[in-house]
C-alpha cells in the first residue's frame, strides 16, 4: 500500500537533480565569466605596455589559489548547512542576525546583478555578430530574461537539461583550445609580441594598476557560491552530491582560465574593439573559420543563460530568508514543479527593469556587479574560521587547524577585491551598491519586526479556548433574482439564523418593482428582504449605510458577508464581472465585527 507522503517524496525527488545536471543548472554562471574576466585582467594592464605582461600569470594563478579556497570553504559549508543558504546561514549562525542579513543582501544584489550583466554580455556578444539587431539590444535583454524566468518555472530538472549542452560544450570547446593552442598552435607565433602596444610614454605597473587588474580578473570567479546557496535542488544526499558539484565546478573554472591565460600569452592574443580574448586565441588556434565561429555563438549563448543561475540561487535563498521572517513570506511557497515562482518572478522583473533603466548599457552595469558577492564570500570564510574554533572548543572540530590559514588568506584576498572595487569603481556606479546593501538591510530588519509585532498581537494566553459561535446574521446583496444570487441566498440559510437580501435600486419604483418580483418567489421564513434607493448616493455609499446602521442596532454582533461572483474558463472575461463585488470586499475586509466570503459561481456555456 503506498502512501500520499510516500508518493510526495517519490515525485519530489523526481524533480531533483544530480550532479551533472546541477552542473549543467548552477555553473553557467562561473563558467561564462571566462568569456569576460581574464580579458578584463588583460585589458587593466594595457597601458603600461610590454613590461606589464609578466604579472599575469602571477596575478592568474593568485586568482586560480583563490578559487581553491574557496571551493575549500564552500565543501565545508555545504557539509555543515545541507538546506542551503550559503554565506547568509553560516554567517547568522555564528555572527548574529547583523552578519547573516549583510550577507544575504549582499547575495540578493549579487544574483539579480548577474543577471542584468549575463544577458546584456550576451546580446552584445550577439550585436557583434549582426550589427543589424543594435537597435534592438534593450528589447533582446527583456526577452531572454522572460524566456530564462519561464524556462525556470517548469522545473530545476528541466532547466538542466536544456541547458546541459550548451554548458558543456563550451567547456569542451574552451579546454580543447587552450590545449592545442598549448601544444600545437594553428599559425606560428609572431616574432614581434602584439600582446601590448609599445607607446612612447609607459606607466610603470603599480599597485593600484595591479589592483584594478586583480579585481577585474576576480570577476571569473563569481557563481562559484551558487551551489551551497542551492543544496536542497540536490538528490539524497544532497549534501554529498551538492560537494561533488562543487568540486567539479572549481576543476573546471580553474582548469579554463588557466587554459586560456596560458594560451593568450603563447598567441600573444590581445582584445580588441572588435574581438574578444577568446576569438583572438580562437583564430590564432585554429583559424577564421568552424570553430572561430561556433565558440562565438557558444559564448553568447553561454553568457545569457548565465543569469540561470541566479534564478537556481536567489529563490532558494530567499526562502530560508523568508523563513526567518527576514523577507515577505510569498517567497515561502512552491509551485508544482518545486520551484520558488515568487522569487523567480521578482528576480526577472528587477532585473528587466535595471535592463531598462541603463539602457542595457553594459559599461554601467559592470562597476556595481561582483562586490556584493566578493562580500558574501569573506563572510562565508571568516565565519567558517569563527565555525571551525568554536567546534574545536567544544570537543567537536569540524575543520583541521593546519587548513585555517589557507581559509584565513583566502578571506583576505576576497576582502581586497570588495575593497579595491568600491575604491576604484565609486564613481562608475559602486556607489549604488554602498547605499543599496544598507537599505536592503533595513528593510528585512523592518519586515522582522513587523512580522513579531503581528505575532505578538495575535498570541493567545494559554490555555486556548474556542467558544462556540456563529454569526447573527448573513448578508447578501441581491442585483436580481437569478441563478447566482439564489444559490447564493440558499447557502447563507445554513450559515445564520437570519438571512438578509439587501436589494439597493436606482430609484422608487424599480424598488417596489423588485420587492412585487421577491413577493411572489417561494421563500424561506429566514430569509428577509431589505430594500432601498440610492437617491443622491452612489450603490456602495448606500450599502455601506445600511451596514454601518445595522452594525448601530446590533452592536457586538457578526455579520457576514456573502458576495456572489462569476467564474469561467476564459481569464479575460473577468474584466466583464465582479468588479463592484471586488471593490466592495476591498471596504469591508478591514471592517470590525465583519465576516466577507466571495461565493464562486461556475459560468456554463449554453448548449446550442
């Protein structure tokens, strides 16, 4: 015999995905990031020219170190939270609500800015394939982020598959480039480096030079969080799958942009207006033709459906956030396919609407993306440090101390990146993300305190009682007699004593008309007809009177309400019906010693 929870658990678990598939789900974020950060590193180096092509390997491999740390830390947070949450739940833990919030907020700009980035990255991958479609860019952003947000609501499992080949065919391709371009280059390497121009007059290669080149580098690395905010999309045991994901992520990201920083240096490639990185190895690779033209469009499609991860992460995070009261509640519930639809639906439409507002300029989005997630990693590192001693004192140790250092560093060399970017990208647009992380902060400790409030006026003093009761009586504006107010006057019978039709006409004679029409029906000795004319007032002025009147006569008495509407199949035809008995539960919700139910009536099409 099978069970309703036992067949819950089956059909949930069927939603779910493994390893490969929450690759496919979580990584396109971090994976399409090596379309644009070892360029972005490049690029910061430009301007001293030939000297500054020594420092980046060195800054690569800082960046591929970092990645290890964290990939480290984020095994263990996945360990020791399995329901998800990252950075926000081992933070509140072990830092208070202040850290845990800070963080959380910091993950919520993060998400929604990847994917304002993502998608504008990729359609102007896009435009420069076919300068035609310039015109269009904005319209092309809002469209791909509605169609990645609907792809979202049918489910994580379906999601992954239908991004799983676009996913790893670019890492395929990007791995197969860097290693032919490694071992046997396509064209010979010029004997004159074009990495650098050589301009009369160098800058020397600074810190500050070093640090722009650092933190634009650091921006590969962002979405490597994803899949310790996302563990419960996981199988059981998810936390088991969700580490291996994990691994398998930092493998890859690392594996690709050493690949393609090692290979730009052997091609000399250098972007240019007109090419990015990737091409310029691409065609030194293997040449103007297949492959340079099937890794362009890779990488587009690589980097729209990089914002996927977003709608993975922020609605699972949200829901934890809302569980703790942080956040409204709407972000607590599940459609059928097990995904958080409120989250997605507001990711998508904050997003869009950021789109819109720069003018899906890239350029002016860049400078507020990654310092919210480079927060959220320092906290997750200094936290799992924090973690990690306080387990140790108390005869539980869940991190070895000889790995503290390293976790240590790590949290370092992300605090240097949340740094430097305010730092450097005030001006540009950073300084949004300053005031917008504290907003969003007050806002959920807002959200808290109003949710405590209600519960506190809400609490019962123990032991509860429940005295039996009903109301006095059941109130039910009556337009005509016709099938809906019948079954609806019928209803109100079982529910109160005394049954009052409230019939408001237009005027005298339309109500002595319709009390001649009430006389002759066969009704019940409960049912009493209360009739009236609006004179100068409006219908919902002259019901809203007799409410208040018989609420005067009968005080400390319940009246309820019951409104009749229309129902039907067809969703446009609610613009046809209901809304004065819409606009009437609106009044009388708030209403003291009222009870308001709208009573559906299913409309039958007529048989012909």
């Amino acid at each position: 015999m099978t069970t309703q929870g036992s067949s819950n658990t089956r059909q949930t678990q069927r939603l779910l995905v493994g390893v490969w598939a929450g690759l496919a789900a979580l990584a396109p974020d971090a994976l399409s990031s090596i379309a644009y950060g070892p360029q972005e590193m490049i690029i910061q180096l430009e301007p001293a020219g030939l000297r500054a092509e020594w420092y980046i390997l060195p800054l690569g491999f800082v960046l591929i170190f970092l990645l290890g740390f964290l990939v480290f830390s984020y095994r263990q947070i996945i360990q020791s939270y399995p329901n998800g949450g990252g950075s926000y739940v081992i933070g509140q833990a072990t830092f208070g609500s202040t850290i845990g919030i800070l963080a959380g907020s910091s993950l919520i700009i993060d998400y929604i800015m990847t994917v304002a980035v993502s998608v504008t990255a990729g359609v102007d991958a896009l435009v420069s394939a076919f300068p035609s479609l310039q015109h269009d860019m904005v319209t092309a952003d809002v469209l791909i982020i509605v169609a990645i947000m609907v792809l979202n609501l049918q489910g994580v499992r379906k999601t992954a598959q239908v991004l799983s080949p676009v996913t790893y065919l670019f890492i395929a391709m990007i791995l197969m480039m860097a290693t032919v371009g490694l071992v046997h280059p396509f064209q010979p390497i010029a004997p004159h480096p074009k990495i650098f121009p050589l301009p009369s007059a160098l800058p020397s290669v600074g810190v500050l030079m070093l640090l722009r080149s650092y933190t634009s580098g650091s921006s590969a690395l962002t979405g490597i969080e994803s899949v310790s905010n996302a563990v419960p999309i996981f199988k059981a045991p998810s936390a088991k799958f969700a580490k291996r994901t994990e691994t398998l992520l930092g493998i890859f990201l690392g594996s690709m942009y050493v690949g393609v920083i090692l290979a730009a240096l052997r091609e000399h490639a250098m972007p240019t207006a007109h090419m990015t990185l990737l091409q310029q190895i691409a065609q030194e690779t293997f040449g103007h033709g297949v492959f340079f033209y099937l890794l362009s469009f890779v990488t587009m499609a690589i980097l729209a459906i990089g914002a996927n991860t977003s709608f993975t992460g922020l609605p699972q995070l949200a829901s934890l956030m809302s569980w703790d009261q942080w956040m409204p509640r709407m972000f607590l519930f599940r459609n059928d396919q097990d995904v958080y639809r409120n989250g997605i639906f507001v990711l998508g439409g904050v997003a869009a609407f950021l789109v819109l507002l720069f003018n899906g300029n890239i350029n002016r989005l860049i400078p507020m993306y990654a310092i919210g997630v480079y927060l959220s990693f320092t906290i997750a590192q200094v936290s799992l440090i924090k973690k990690a001693l306080t387990d140790r004192r108390a005869g539980k140790p869940t991190v070895q101390l000889r790995v503290l250092p390293f976790v240590a560093i790590g949290s370092l060399l992300t605090m240097a990146v949340v740094i430097s970017s305010i730092i450097s990208k005030f001006q540009g647009g950073a300084w949004i993300i300053v005031i917008a992380i504290p907003l969003m902060m007050w806002g959920m400790v807002s959200i808290r305190r109003r949710y405590r409030t209600v519960d506190q006026i809400l609490s019962l003093a123990q032991p509860v009682h429940i005295p039996p009761s009903r109301p006095s009586a059941v109130l039910v504006p009556v337009d005509t007699l016709n099938q809906l107010t019948v079954q609806a006057l019928h209803t109100a019978q079982y529910l109160a004593p005394q049954v009052i039709a409230l019939h408001i006409a237009p005027n005298e004679a339309a109500e002595q008309e319709f009390a001649a029409v009430w006389a002759q029906s066969d009704t019940h000795g409960s049912l009493h007809l209360r009739t009236t004319s609006v004179q100068n007032a409006s219908v919902m002025e002259s019901l809203m009177a007799y409410i208040e009147d018989w609420q005067q006569q009968n005080p400390g008495q319940v009246l309820w309400v019951i409104l009749p509407i229309l129902t039907s199949k067809n969703p446009w035809e609610g613009f046809l019906y209901n809304q004065f008995e819409r606009s009437l539960h609106q009044q009388l919700v708030f209403g003291h010693n009222i009870m308001v139910t709208t009573m559906p009536f299913p409309l039958q099409q007529p048989s012909l």
